[in-house]
C-alpha cells in the first residue's frame, strides 16, 4: 500500500507475475503496509482476482523487451525487496537475476520462491502442492487407512510450506540489510517449509508415539476424539478434544457414560468412535453448535465457506470483510498501533510506477 498504513509502511517490494503461493504472500505483506507494484505481462489476467491481487498497483510489462527490462531494472533499483516464483534460471535469462540486481542495489532482498527449490535433480522439473508435498510425509499420512491420501487443497504446500516461508524469509533478509546494508537471496522451496512444518511428527516418530501411517494416530483422524463426525442433517461437526478434562466435557454434552467411553488405549478407539457416530447422527449440526457453545468440550461446527463468514465468533472479530460483494480475509495478523488496511487492486502505468517511488 502506498497509503502508509501497517508495521511496514515504507517497505518497497516488486512482485513479478506468478501463481499460488508469490500473489499470497505479497497480498499479506501488502496488508501489513508494504508499497508493493506487481508487474504482469500485457494483457494477463490474474487467477486471484480482486482478493489476492488487492493493496497493490499492477503494471503491465514485456520482461522480454528491453523497454520492459528497463523498466524493472529501475523499479528494482529503488526496491527493498523482490517476490518471483518462476523455475529456476528464468530471472538469470531475462537479466533480472541477483547478481545482475545486487549490482546496481546492494541492499535488494530477492526473495525466489519454488516448489522444489532451486537446485537438486528436480529443481526445473514442473509441479504442484499435491506433487511437493507427497515428497515431504505430509501427504502420506493425510487420509483414511487403506484409501488414496487426501489432498488438503493447497493448503500445505502452496501456502504454508510456501506463501509463509517466503514472507518469513523475505522480512528477516530485510532487517538484516537494513542493518548491514548487504541483500540477500532466499531460496524458499515448499517442500522444505513442508518438511519444517511436520517437525513435531518427525519427534514424536523418533520416540515411538507416531506409527508411519495414515488413520493410526492421535491426530490423524484415528482417535474417536480427534475427528469429524456427520450429524443427523448430512453436515459435520469437528471433534478435538484431546486433554482429559476437555474429553470429559464432551462425554457431557454427548449424555455419554464416562465409564463407557474410555478416553484410551487406542486399541478401542474404532469401538468408541461407532458409538460417537451414533450419538452424533441423533442430532443436526446445528443443534450440537448450540450445546456445545461456550464450553471446553472442542466441539465445533464444520462450516463451508458460504458459512463461515457469518459466524458469530468470524462477525464479532470482524474476521471477514466485503469488498464489492466478495467475502474475505480481513488483514492478519492484527497489530495493535500499526493496523493494516485492504485498498482495491489498481492498475497504472510505467511513468505512475516509477513517480511512486521517485
């Protein structure tokens, strides 16, 4: 945002065009105050539309001619930082690479952003979140027993291994340039913020509390208290009660005989989840949202995105907001002296982009 609203107003950053996780985490940093111009080929539509392209101003530009390479190079050169996510070498080919940048700006961050990173046997090799994180683990144990795993959508990979890491990286190579005037380059590959994300796995299999496949764990839908559960309208409820106490809050809301459903061994636990499932099917969804609001049972409703916005707890917190008739993503995190704010996606020309910054 060129307003100078959020923690990071007066940060300049140039996005170059990409798909999934570059435009996420651009519309984050964008929302934390960045004055960030995306640069996209003539006549390209973005897949993100209003929502992912929103609090930046886009400019049109051939990369491969030299008036488009000018124009980078000058934006660039006045930039803090740059989000690119094309395979690797593309940026080297256009002339945009890091040494070329560093060389005119020191303290530029150039932040890259891949599935697989930029070296390694399948560093140019094409992918998707399904493809990153089926090499992590990730998508291994995400499903049910002895079924094709799941996809998470892309959640996973795209955005939590990638989009977070990349921001993550890009704001540490920041600071550090800004204390020492020296830029730097972050190779954010999703499958190692995958492979980051899965730590606590990677522990609890080294000592022997994680079995190395899907639907056997505590929380990988096993556990009778740690799933979903249909009710009696077709939807679903989600069921996370894993301390004792919160387990027993749940036992109460279901009118269930604690001396009938033991929280463990694990051994019962598909007995006892045949006996959730009953219970639960008596009922709507909404009926069980009702009896377990505002207790400590971790019992909550599984709402679609139509729903969700008009949650109480998602309407109290204003976690949702409209733009244009479109529900989304209110700016996150909150600060508490420095909030962010949503501005509509602009367009503008070369000569407007490089006033911005001048």
């Amino acid at each position: 945002m060129a307003n100078g609203q959020g923690p990071l107003a007066g940060v300049r950053i140039v996005e170059m065009e990409a798909i999934g996780p570059v435009p996420l985490a651009a519309m984050i940093l964008a929302g934390m105050g960045a004055d960030i111009v995306r640069l996209v080929r003539p006549g390209s539509q973005s897949m993100g539309g209003a929502v992912l392209g929103r609090s930046r101003a886009t400019v049109e530009a051939d990369l491969k001619s030299e008036e488009g390479r000018q124009l980078a190079l000058a934006l660039l050169d006045k930039a803090d930082a740059v989000l690119e996510g094309y395979r690797p070498g593309v940026m080297e080919r256009l002339g945009l690479g890091p040494a070329e940048l560093h060389a005119r700006n020191s303290r530029l961050v150039f932040g890259r952003m891949t599935g697989w990173g930029q070296t390694g046997p399948f560093a140019s090799m094409a992918g998707h979140d399904i493809n990153y994180i089926s090499l992590t683990g990730a998508l291994h144990a995400i499903g049910r027993a002895g079924e094709p795993p799941v996809p998470p959508l892309n959640l996973v990979g795209d955005y939590g291994g990638g989009a977070m890491f990349l921001v993550t990286g890009v704001l540490a190579a920041v600071l550090r340039a800004r204390e020492t005037g020296q830029g730097d380059v972050v190779d954010v590959a999703m499958t190692e913020g995958t492979i980051t994300l899965l730590s606590m796995f990677h522990a609890w299999l080294a000592a022997g509390l994680w079995q190395d496949k899907p639907e056997a764990n505590l929380l990988d839908g096993a556990a009778h208290f740690y799933r979903c559960y249909a009710c009696g309208d077709g939807k679903y409820v989600a069921v996370g009660c894993l301390e004792p106490q919160f387990y027993a809050a749940c036992l109460k809301g279901l009118e269930l005989d604690a001396a009938d459903y033991p929280q463990h061994p694990p051994s019962r636990w598909p007995e006892l989840a045949r006996g959730f499932a009953n219970r639960f099917a008596q009922k709507s969804r909404d009926e069980w949202a009702a009896i377990f609001a505002g207790t400590d049972a971790c019992v909550t409703p599984v709402l679609s995105f139509a729903e969700a916005p008009s949650h109480p707890h998602n309407r109290s917190r204003g976690s949702f907001i409209e733009r244009e008739g479109v529900a989304q993503a209110a700016p996150a995190p909150r600060f508490a002296h420095a909030p962010g704010t949503v501005e509509a996606p602009t367009s503008i020309s070369a000569e407007a982009a490089l006033a911005r910054w001048r």
